[in-house]
C-alpha cells in the first residue's frame, strides 16, 4: 500500500500529519493517540502533582499560624481517576484522525522490513516520505533478581488504584522525584535510591545539591546506593547495594531514565543510522541519513520535553512540505521544568558546563525570602540565580521555589528573541510585590 507519508508515532507526530492536508497520509500509533506526554507522561502526572501541591499547603499552614484540626484524609482512588480524563483526550484524537478524509489510521506497532518499507500486522506499506516520531519507553537496568520481583515503571505507577504503603524508587532525576513527591504527598513511605551523591545530577549544580538537601528533609534518601539485587520475603521487596546496605518495601518503582524505540521498529532495515544510545542522528533539518526520513520527539534525543518536540514538529512540517527551502531548527533558549517540591526550572547552560568550557562568567542570585512576596510566602530555600558574561548576555538561569516553571519565561523571552542581555530584565518594569520581583533582583544582583 503506497502513501506520500507516514508517520510513526502519534504524539507529536499528529501535528505533522495534520498538516499535509495533501499529502496521502499513513498514521501508525501502537497505543492511545497523543503519545506519552497525554497518555503516560507529563499530562496525567501534573493532574495528580497539583493535588499533591495542594495538599503540601495544607500541611504547611502551621507556617501561617493557621492550624489544621483533624486528621488530613485523601481518596486515593477518585485522585488517581481524575488523571484518567486523558483517556477521553485519546479517544477524540482518534475520532478526529479517523474522520480526516487524507489520513488512514493503523493501529499497531510498525516495523521496518525494507527500505522505506513498514509492517504493521498483516499489512505492508511504504512511502517516499517518512517522519519518526515513535519516542522513547522506560529504560529497566541489569540488576540481579529484578525479573523474579514485582516492579513498577512510571507507566504502571501513574494507573495504580491503591496507594502504595512503602515506596522504594531507584533513580533520582526527575521522573523519579516527581512522583516521590506525589505519592509521598499522598501518604506513602518514600525510600529513593540514588547511584550519585545527589538528586538530578544533570541540574545546575548548586540547584541540585540544594534541591537535595530540602528533598533529603522530606523523605528517606539513599545518595552513593548503587543496587546491584533485588529480593521479595513474604510482602517485603529488599534491594541490595553493592557495599551491602539494604533498603525495604512494599513496592517498587524503577526510574532510572527512558531508551528510544528504534530497537522495536527495527530502523536499520530502512538504513537510519543511530548513536550508541540507539537514538536517530539527525542533522538541522531534522533529516536522517535516509533522503526522504525525517525524525523528531525524544526519539532523537536532543531534547526530551514535549515542547521541544512541538517546536521540531513545525520545522518538519516546513521541511517535509517545501524540502528545497528547508529551515533548521531553532533551539534557541530551551527551557524545562520539574514540578517537585520545591518546583525546579532552568534555561541554557550551567555552571558546571562553563567551568568545563574555561568560560568565565559572573553570577547573579537573589533569595525568594528576600522578597516581599517570597517573604509572605516564606519561601525560605529558593533562590533565582543568573549566569552571565561580561557583555551582559545571559548565558543561563536557574530557579527552584514556588512557580518557578512560570517566573523562567520572563527570561526566555529575552534569550529567544536573540538579544539576550540582562539589561532586559532591568529594564523591564515589575510589580511590587509580586514574586515575579525576585527575577529583576536576581538581575540587580550582577
């Protein structure tokens, strides 16, 4: 069956599909439509962290002299099933895809059995034009005894129905925290087990040690545990570490990073070169070396955040559409977050790196506390902290407190327009005394 495009992989890979209205259009998607972000990721797990958000500050209104008579209960399960709307979410993608007059759905895993050639079940397809959005799935460590023990990925975690007692995590960056602060929000024994000496090692570091350290105040931290075996005794799962120490449970959640699937589509079969983490090279254009493949998502492992994904897909849909008048991404001031407790957020590069790179810089850094608002909020632990050059271009900012997935656009607002000058910030004209203050004084501080 021969189309002008398919698409693996309905994530971000719907929007590219949705726009060729002219082109012939083959869809495959094994699971729900919307990818992982909807289904398994960053949608249903922000449902229930705001809960958890929620119930942090009730828990903390003795800070405000407001007390809490009677014991705090959760329904765990009307909790959960609130995350699951985005099932309903699925369902109307597909309706919708299904109901395009130049896309056919198939639903199943695609395979590569030639040269820009799929299978999927019974039927074989192919086309001159191919994207690769398939994405990336959960990455299960070699450790001994854990094919005979009960374990659970962020896939199964975020559909359980019954609160876990005692959660063991192995892993320590965000996925891992994220959800340690969820369940342990909700109520569940949090027992993290972290092979380096602090939590999300690939933050700015003063960010992750700091992070660490008010983490460490809220749930048991195990930094330096490199689990080497996993045993279960009766209801018991006991993980082993390499120097002998032991950490027990009732359940177990393993977050120790995400793979690509291009080991499943068998992409060597069409002759898309991959790096040695099995990740799609891809050039500017987003193409591979394949004439006619494209790929973007997490699959080619720039950047795994959904909105760098949305970013790629626009470039792709310009390049697949008009390839004699190709655009190479732009990604220029590309930020993240992590919604934990305290929330994290951080843009360009970090100290570290500039240290590795002998590129000098000055620091700027400012309190939450110090603030009018941060004061109000006690925010005592957060701070902003700037990393500029000596010309005043912002190399990169880091925030971890209250909203900070939010105060960070004031800064990628300046860095995406290509200036990039602290002088934007001091500029700019901010509110008194709204918490977006603790960004210009951070600036001030240069």
């Amino acid at each position: 069956m021969k189309f002008d495009l398919i698409v693996i992989g309905a994530g971000s890979g719907l929007n590219v599909a949705a726009a060729a209205r002219n082109l012939k259009v083959a869809m495959v998607e094994e699971g729900p439509l919307g990818g992982t972000c909807l289904n398994r990721g960053c949608i249903p797990s922000k449902i229930l962290i705001h809960t958890a958000d929620v119930l942090q500050t009730i828990k903390h209104a003795d800070k405000f002299n407001i007390k809490i008579d009677g014991k705090i209960t959760v329904d765990f399960k009307k909790i959960m099933e609130r995350s699951w709307v985005v099932d309903k979410e699925a369902k109307d993608i597909e309706e919708n895809i299904r109901k395009a007059p130049n896309i056919t759905l198939f639903k199943g895993r695609g395979v590569f059995v030639g040269p820009k050639t799929l299978q999927i079940s019974e039927t074989q397809i192919t086309a001159d034009k191919i994207l690769i959005a398939a994405g990336t799935r959960p990455s299960i460590p070699r450790i001994e005894g854990l094919d005979n023990v009960p374990y659970m990925t962020s896939d199964e975690l975020l559909r359980v129905e019954k609160l876990p007692k005692k959660l063991i995590i192995i892993g320590g960056g965000y996925i891992a925290t994220e959800l340690a602060h969820f369940f342990g929000s909700m109520g569940s024994e949090i027992s993290v087990l972290q092979r380096p000496d602090h939590l999300l090692p690939d933050e700015d570091e003063e960010i992750s040690r700091e992070f660490t350290k008010l983490f460490s105040e809220q749930y048991d931290v195990h930094l330096g545990f490199n689990a080497t075996k996993v045993t279960k005794k009766g209801n018991k799962i006991i993980v082993t570490s390499k120097d002998g120490k032991t950490v027990d449970g009732t359940d177990l959640l393993i977050a120790t990073g995400r793979k690509p699937n291009t080991d499943l589509l068998h992409v060597e079969k069409t002759g898309v070169k991959t790096n040695n983490l099995g990740y799609i090279e891809t050039n500017e254009y987003l193409e591979t070396n394949i004439p006619g493949i494209w790929a973007l998502g997490d699959i080619i492992g720039k950047y795994q955040f959904k909105h760098s994904a949305n970013l790629e897909s626009e470039y792709a849909v310009h390049n697949i559409l008009h390839s004699d008048k190709k655009i190479p991404v732009d990604y220029t001031a590309m930020p993240h977050a992590i919604f934990t407790y305290p929330q994290i957020a951080g843009v360009g590069v970090t100290e570290q790196e500039l240290q590795e790179k002998e590129i000098s810089y000055m620091i700027g850094r400012y309190n939450y506390v110090d603030s009018g608002m941060g004061l109000a909020m006690k925010e005592e632990g957060s701070f902003v902290k700037f990393l500029v050059d000596y010309e005043g271009k912002i190399l990169g900012c880091h925030i971890m407190g209250a909203e900070a997935s939010t105060l960070i656009h004031e800064v990628l607002v300046s860095m995406r327009r290509g200036k990039a000058n602290i002088n934007d910030i001091l500029r700019t004209v901010h509110i008194h005394p709204a918490l977006s203050e603790i960004v210009e004084r951070g600036a001030e501080s240069i």
